[in-house]
C-alpha cells in the first residue's frame, strides 16, 4: 500500500525512519454501511508515522466517514482498524486509548460554549491525563500562544471568531499530546480570510512532524503540505499518489472529471 | 350599485363639511405660527416623542384605574360594602379539615387565611419536588435506547399532558381514592408479598453494582458484558417467577415432572432450546454480516441465567424463607387517607447532631482540601464518597455515644387522674406510657413513630394525608411531571451532537461527558420553560376547591361568603400568590443566570 508515497526532496532524513517504523495506522478491507447504504468499499489504507494524507473527493463519497470510523466516532462493520499496534473493536479499553491518542479536529469547531478557550483546553487533560491544573494551564497558554492567540484565553467560544474558535479547537487537540491529528473539512465552514489562518496553524504542526490525516477540498494546502493525497468516490479509494502525480498525472476518469470541475 | 357606493359617498361628505373647518382653523392659527414652528420641531424629535408617549399612555391608564377605582368604591360604599382588613380579626365560625392544633372553629378569620397558606405551601413544594423527580426520570426514558421503555414513557406523556388536569384530579379523587378500602380493611404496607420482594431487590440489586464494578474495573468487551447483563436479568426474573410461584401455589409454575428431577430436566430442555436459537441466529447474522452480532451473547447470557436460577431453585439452593420478615405495617391506605409513619426527634437528638454537624463540617473540609490536592497533583480522589463516609460515620459513632448513657430508671405514669412513679420496664410493659414520655426517656436519638389507631380506627400516632391532599398531589405531581419531561427530552436532544463528538474525541468516558458536556449545556435549555412549569404547578393547586381540600384560594371563598369581603378575599388570595410566583421565579433566575452562556 505504500507504493505512490514518495517523500518530498527536504526530507530524506525522516524517509530512512519511516521503513523503519511500522505503519501507525493501518485499515484493511473496512466497510460500512448506513442502514442500506454502502458508504465505504474495501478501504485500505496504511498511513506510516509523521506522514500528512489529505483525502479529498465529491460529497457522499464517505471521506468523513472515513476518518471518523478511525477514532471510532463511526463503528465500521467488517474489515480491520489499527491504531498504534491496538485494534478498534467493542473493547471499550482499546476505544479509550485510541482517542486519547488521536486529535481530532471538526468542521463546525465544536468547542465547549460553556468553558472559556482555556478551560476548552485544560478540560482533557485535567480530567483525563489527570495532570496537576498547573500544568494543564501552562501548556494551554503554550499552545494558544502556538496558534497565535494568546490573548484570548478568557474568552468564551460565542466571543472568539470562526477562525479563532478553530485555532482553539486546533489547541484543544493537541493538548492531550496526540500521535495523530484527524483534520474534517477544518475550513469548509469559515470566511475565505480565516481560512488562511488556520491553514498556517496545520501547516506548522505538519511541518513539526504530526501524523496528520485531513479532509479538506483546499487543494492549494494539499499540493504544499501532504505527502500522499487519496481520492475518494461512492465509498472506494478510486486513486492516490503523491500531490504531483495526483494533480499532474492522475489516470482514472473519475479523477480526472473531479479534478477538471475544482481547479 | 347604489348601495355599494353608498360608504364612498358618505366619506365625501365628512370630507366636505370638514373642509371649512380646517380652513377656518388654519386661519385661526396662522398669525401663531412663528411661536408654534419651535414647538413642532420639538414633538418632531424622535426622543421626546418617546417619552411623551409614554407619559400620555401612563396618564390614560391611571385615569382609567382612578375612574374604576372610585366608582366601584361608590357602589360599594352605597351597599355598605367598604373594603377594610378589620374582619380578620373576627371569629370565623368554621371547622378546617386539615389544620394545625392552633386553629378551630373560634379561631380569627386571618387564622383561617394562614391555615389556608400553610396548605397551599405544603402541596405546592412537595408537588415541585416528586414532579420534578418524575420529570426527570421520564425525561430520560425518552430518550432511551430501550424500545419499550422509551415507547412507554413516550405513552404516559402523551396520555397525561393531552387531557385536562382538572378531569385527571376528579379522577384521581373519585375513582382512585373512592375506591380504596374502608378503614377497618385498609391496605397495609409493607404487607407480606411486598416485604418478601423488596428485600430481595436489594440483594439482585447489590449483586447487580458488584457485576457492574467488576467489568467497568476490567474492561469487559461488550459481547461479554451483554451475555452478563442478559443472563442476571434471566436469573432474577426465573428466581422471582420461582420465589413467587413457591409463595403463592407452593410449586413451581412451570413444573413438568414431578418432584425436583422433573423440574431440572424441564430447565435443561428450556436452556438446550434458547441454546440452540443463538447458534442458529448467530449464523443468521454472520450471513447477513450488517449488524455487530450480539444476539448471541444476548441469547447466551439468557439461557444460562435461567439454567442457574432455575438449578439453584430446583435443588433448593435458593433458600427463599430465609428472605421472609415479619415487620409491623408502617402505612395504612384507606378511604379515609394514607397514614405514614413519624420519625421524631427525642430528648437525646441534639447531642446526636451535634456529631452529624461535626460529620458534615469534615466532610465540607475533606471536599475542599481534596479538590485542592487535585488541583495540584491531577490525580482524581474519591471526594463524594469520602465526604458521605464522614457523615455517616460521624452519625453512626454519634448514635453509639448518645446510646451508651442509660434510660432514667423510673417514670412518672399518671393513672385515673394520680401521678405514680413507676420503674421504666414495667410501665414500658404496660404500654401506658404515652409519646412525650416515650422521647423523654428513648435511648434513641431518632425514634420510628408507627401509626396505631384506637377502636374506633382512627390514628392517635402517624402522618395522616387526607384523600384530598392526596389527590391534588398525586393530580398536580403527574400532570405537571408530563410537561417536565418534555422538557428534559428537549433540553438534552437540544445539546448538538458535535458537543458530544468532540468529547469522545478527546477521550472523555461517558460519565465524564455527562457531567461535564451534556449536563451544563442541557440545564442552560431547561431551567426557564421549567421555572414556567413550577409556576403552573403553583398556581394550578387553586383547582383544590374542586375537590374540597383546604387550600388558599379554597378558605378564602368559604370566609368571602360568611363576611361578604369580596374585595378584601380576592386581593389577599391574589397578593399571596403573585408573592409564591414571584419567589419562585427568582429562585429560578438566579439559577439561570448561573447557566447563562456568555456570548459577545
């Protein structure tokens, strides 16, 4: 599965790790289905550790069902999940553990409106790592100051704006120290000016090395930032490649139809 | 034709003869006009029209209410009628069936106004409290997952908020109450059936917390955790099934053979049955490959819960005499009311509290201190258990200290009108010792007052809550909970699904997104249609004058008839329960704001 994924020229250092390391997330045969609805066909998928995949295709081609099947926010029905060398099943331990790695970032933000940015951020951390409400707080102010909004930490959701609010979940993520982020369409639901700002957000965090896996119809941040773009139609991995081979030289009709519609 | 033009041609003669007149007007004003200009510029300004407006609204309404005023105090005047506060204070001439031992008949009318109050109060807040327990339980059987709970509570509220509350207290109070049993035949609780299940509830319900701890300690996989569950429901419905039939027809109902052998093998043919249904429906759904499979742990957890329950019971394992208990009935439900049992405080109580008050200050200061090493260290204690333990234990430690000193070894006994003193154990033998005298030398600090009536079956101890009281509650508590669940349903359907997505995405365990996520934002939805609820409650127990309890609005018709106080009644009625309102509301506000969200 890992063949098309071809490391950009900076960073040959971290492409001897990656055959060193095991995939950290490996999905084999998943299927799932929405009552009648066949939303994912024969997913597999090998994502290697500190690699950044973009997913994108049309609508209702179950791309977010995709992502959401891997902290387990779907149940897939058949196939196998692996995250971090531990299966997603019913086994409630595994799921906990699973989530408590992986960050997840939403489309409509979804921050807590009752608790301020920082108390957005500390929440997990506190409550579920169980660190001292010192330290939560100063890795909370690390981390807003990482996104570049230090100054809002007292301000609750309903005060901040989109793109603000989404650095803040962006925050929130990261400050349980995940291994993984799962990015779901981050900037469909903001103005074209605040979409720049959080791009820059994931573009840094991808640059510092996060195993990230996004969602996004943005191809400009696709083509500058992933290592491996998978195209999703009707539940299927139609076809994936590096972003130069995907946007120059993509071989299948259906990506090409795409890809002729959006740029 | 000619009538359909009729109204146009009458509006072209108003117009007409009104011409002349503003022409004149006009004339009239026109040498003003220099003074005038200013003062139209003024009333122009939107500011002062504001105001004006309002001040012309105001006078336009005081006049009316002074015309009102004063006319109606005319009327009344010329028929002798003059409000005044003065008959409070006259004798009310009527007996109230639910009354504190101050007031009767020769009692001041004012008594009878606070007898009402106190009546009204005392409904009202027991009402708000089981109505709002109800609500929420209902609530969240709307939301279950479970078909038949769900479906059943969706039934009860749509039966109870669509029918008229006051056709549900006539029922409640001439169907229900009229047909309980005559006092001599009243229903006592805890009678034998109930005693011999309730205790054994709270033995499944021990072992139920004991499996529960167990997988949520272990982390038990679901499938696992289903054939648990499934199989502890078989076995205590089985053992019930079992433990009743032996009870009442003394065998087992289901019996085949005859003797124990007989009644095992039936089991073992029940269980080989259920048995093969989860093989076979476990196949059915690996075919099917749709649904996560857990039919047969489902399956699985049955049939070896009703094999256990029903080998433990056929070898008599289940020994069920030993959960008999024959207890002294502690309520009687008859025609004439409920009547619950006292628990009073005795001569000893204060000293017994003053530990419980030492209990609850540890604990005030086990719940500070270990919410401060949280803080600090992260590491999560067992605060709310902790902080109970100190109560009880202080109470517990309390109640031996307070015991260990003995009982006066005598007591004064009156007899045929003498003072005797006669030593404790004999005259407690006797039984002629009477309530006070019974607190003034118990051991005890709480003593369990149970309801005992004379010969002519009425009570001398106990709660005594008139079928009237019972109904109104009963009527106001299940109509209003209907409503409240309503309002649960809504306000945690209203918390948007991303809130819980991004909880579980961050590893919350599902208590944690409760608590945390789903509670606070729902209370923020429920708490002001359910302070409206609160107030409908309140003011829907004036419906008591239709079945006869003594409340407010009630007293107040019976004095207004005897004193002819019309205006006097109702502006008392009305002041006490725009008052009872008004607290409520407030009370509701400052919980609100609590739970305001802050947006810009």
């Amino acid at each position: 599965m890992l063949e098309g994924i071809s490391a950009k020229a900076d960073s040959a250092v971290e492409d001897t790790l990656r055959e060193d390391t095991e995939p950290i997330i490996i999905c084999r045969e998943v299927n799932k289905w929405f009552g009648d609805f066949h939303v994912l066909r024969d997913v597999s998928v090998e994502v290697a550790p500190r690699e950044v995949v973009v997913v994108i295709g049309p609508s209702g081609s179950g791309k977010s069902t995709f992502i959401r099947c891997i902290n387990r926010l779907e149940e897939h029905q058949e196939g196998q999940i692996i995250v971090d060398g531990m299966e997603l099943g019913h086994d409630i331990r595994n799921i906990s553990a699973i989530r408590q790695e992986i960050g997840m970032v939403f489309q409509q933000f979804n921050l807590f409106p009752h608790l301020t940015a920082l108390q957005n951020i500390t929440l997990a951390p506190s409550i579920v790592r169980h660190r001292p409400r010192a330290e939560a707080k100063e890795i909370a102010m690390q981390l807003l100051e990482r996104v570049g909004i230090p100054e809002q930490a007292n301000k609750y959701s309903g005060q901040l704006s989109g793109g603000q609010q989404q650095r803040v979940a962006i925050a929130r993520a990261l400050a349980m120290e995940p291994k993984i982020m799962l990015f779901d369409e981050p900037t469909s639901a903001l103005d074209p000016e605040m979409i720049k700002e959080v791009l820059d957000v994931m573009k840094e965090l991808a640059r510092s090395g996060m195993t990230m896996l996004v969602v996004t119809h943005e191809m400009g941040f696709a083509r500058e930032v992933a290592d491996r773009v998978l195209f999703f139609d009707h539940g299927r991995i139609v076809e994936q490649g590096t972003p130069e081979y995907f946007f120059e030289q993509a071989q299948h009709p259906r990506t090409k139809l795409f890809l002729s519609q959006i740029l | 034709m000619i009538q359909r033009e009729a109204p146009f041609r009458i509006r072209q003669g108003i117009a007409a003869l009104l011409r002349p007149l503003s022409a004149f007007l006009a004339g009239v004003l026109r040498p003003f006009l220099p003074i005038l200009r200013p003062l139209i510029s003024v009333l122009a300004d939107e500011r002062v029209r504001r105001i004006l407006g309002q001040l012309i609204f105001a006078a336009i309404l005081i006049f009316f209410f002074w015309l009102i005023g004063t006319t109606a105090a005319n009327e009344l005047e010329q028929k002798g009628l003059v409000p005044t506060f003065r008959f409070l204070n006259l004798r009310s001439g009527f007996e109230i069936s639910e009354s504190p031992g101050w007031y009767s008949g020769d009692s001041s009318y004012g008594r009878a106004f606070v007898v009402g109050m106190i009546n009204t109060v005392r409904v009202v807040v027991l009402g708000l409290v089981l109505a709002s327990v109800l609500g929420l339980f209902v609530g969240v059987f709307l939301l279950s997952s479970n078909w038949l709970i769900r479906s059943i509570a969706r039934g009860y509220v749509e039966l109870l908020r669509n029918t008229p509350l006051l056709v549900q207290i006539f029922v409640w109070y001439f169907v229900v109450m009229f047909s309980l049993p005559r006092i001599q035949d009243a229903i006592t609780l805890p009678n034998e059936g109930i005693t011999f299940i309730s205790l054994r509830i709270v033995l499944w319900l021990v072992l139920w917390l004991v499996l529960g701890r167990y997988w949520r300690a272990w982390g038990v996989s679901v499938e696992r955790r289903v054939a648990l569950q499934y199989g502890f429901t078989a076995l205590v419905v089985v053992s019930e099934l079992a433990a009743y039939g032996h009870h009442e027809i003394d065998g087992w109902p289901w019996a085949w053979g005859a003797g124990l052998s007989g009644e095992f093998w039936g089991y073992l043919f029940v269980s080989a049955v259920l048995l093969a249904l989860v093989w076979g429906v476990y196949n059915v759904e690996t075919v099917r490959q749709r649904m996560a499979p857990l039919w047969r742990p489902r399956l699985l957890g049955i049939a070896l819960g009703q094999l256990l329950a029903g080998t433990l019971f056929s070898f008599g394992w289940l020994p069920m005499a030993a959960f008999r208990l024959e207890l002294q009935p502690a309520v009687y439900i008859s025609i004439r009311g409920f009547v619950f049992p006292e628990i009073l405080p005795t001569a000893r109580f204060a000293s017994w509290f003053a530990f419980v008050a030492l209990g609850i200050l540890l604990a005030g200061f086990i719940w500070v201190w270990l919410g401060r090493r949280t803080e600090d260290t992260g590491q999560p204690y067992p605060r709310g258990s902790l902080c109970i333990a100190a109560v009880v234990g202080l109470a517990i430690i309390g109640w031996v200290v307070v015991g260990m000193a003995d009982a006066p070894s005598h007591v004064v006994v009156e007899s045929q009108g003498e003072a005797e003193i006669m030593p404790l154990v004999e005259a407690k033998a006797e039984g002629t010792l009477g309530t006070e005298a019974l607190l003034l030398t118990s051991t005890r600090p709480l003593m369990l007052q149970l309801p005992t009536q004379n010969r002519f079956g009425r009570f001398l101890t106990g709660v005594e809550f008139t079928p009237e009281f019972m109904a109104l509650l009963l009527g106001l508590v299940i109509y209003t909970s209907s409503f409240i669940a309503e309002i649960v349903r809504a306000g945690i359907q209203a918390v948007p699904r991303g809130q819980i997505e991004a909880g579980r995405a961050l590893g919350l365990s599902q208590t944690q997104l409760l608590t945390r996520i789903i509670f606070p934002q729902a209370l923020r939805v429920i708490i002001p249609p359910l302070g409206n609820q609160y107030l409908n409650l309140s003011k829907n127990s004036s419906l008591a004058i239709t079945i006869g309890y003594a409340d407010t609005f009630n007293i107040t018709t019976t004095i207004m008839n005897q004193s002819g106080q019309t205006v006097t009644g109702f502006f008392i009625v009305m002041v006490f329960y725009l008052s009872l309102s008004l607290l409520i509301s407030a009370i509701m506000n400052a919980i609100n704001s609590r739970f305001r969200l802050v947006t810009r």
